[in-house]
C-alpha cells in the first residue's frame, strides 16, 4: 500500500475538525466491530479497559511505544452508524468521532478530530493516515503500514491545507 495523505478541514458547530475518509466493501456492523470491539483494535491501534455502557473507559493506544493509559469518556455511541468520544483530561484532551454509512455492500467510515489549531493538522493528520490505513491492513490480514512513511513524510500536506470559509 502507498501512503498517501487524505484529510481535509471542515467547520462544525463546536469547531475545526480534521476528517479522514476510508471505504470498506463490508457491511457496516462488520467495521463497527472492528472499531469497537478489544481485541479488533488491538490489531490496528490500541485497546481498551473497562465497560463502555458506564460512559468511560481506560484506552491503550497499544503501536505507541510509550503510549500510557488515557481516560477516554463516550459521549455519544450509536451502533454501528456513529460514536464519539474525547480521549484524555484537561488542556491535552482530544475530542474524537467516528461517523459510518453503508451503500451498496460499501461501508464509509469518516473519523474527525476537532482542532485546537490548524497547525496541529501536521502531527494529527499523518497519525490517522496511518491508523486507519493499519485499520485497512489489519482487516486484509496484510503487513501493518510503517510510522516512517507517514511523517514527516505526509507533515507538510496537512501544513498546507486549506482552511475552508465558515458558513452560517
């Protein structure tokens, strides 16, 4: 697989998100589980601890090689179409969401990050290429992608994005 970039900016109500695309010929429950379930995101990104129907979760992101146990609080989860969750505390939290739609046996998964910043995008950006195109290699049962093809490879892409006008 050649990594390629592939976020964009979009306003939304309460900010600036990132938002990375990725299409699935599954169903949409069958990529929900890859999502939600522990021992599927341990294949590409991380796992969790915990009962998720509490609201709160202790989340690994287990390809970090000094990656801690983060507190992530659900905000909303509405399978297997959408959930959103903010992953850490105070000033260092990120306020993720992950938004899936299926059209003819395709499932689109959309993932957003709300941004402090628009230079942040530099780092984020080629971390969720990266995740989710491990997201990709661990449900083909393919070689995970390597951190070094993404950044600083991909960093200069999201430095240069567009911020769209604000509209409303």
């Amino acid at each position: 697989m050649s990594a390629k970039p592939t976020g964009r900016f979009a306003h939304r109500d309460d900010g600036l998100y990132l938002l990375l695309d990725r299409l699935f010929a599954a169903p949409v429950e069958d990529v929900w589980w890859s999502l939600t379930h522990p021992s599927e995101l341990e294949k590409w990104i991380g796992t969790y601890t915990g009962n998720p129907a509490t609201g709160g979760v202790k989340f690994l992101m287990s390809a970090e090689p000094d990656a801690e146990w983060e507190y992530a609080s659900i905000l909303e989860c509405r399978a297997p179409y959408r959930f959103s969750i903010d992953i850490g505390e105070g000033e260092d939290k990120w306020h993720v969401f992950c938004h899936l739609s299926e059209a003819g046996g395709m499932t689109t998964l959309t993932l957003g990050q709300r941004m402090k910043s628009p230079a942040d995008a530099s780092t984020m950006g080629p971390g969720w290429d990266y995740y989710l195109d491990r997201l990709i290699a661990a449900r083909a049962g393919t070689a995970l992608p390597q951190w070094e093809h993404y950044y600083p490879a991909h960093a200069e892409y999201y430095k240069d994005l567009v911020l769209p006008e604000r509209t409303g």
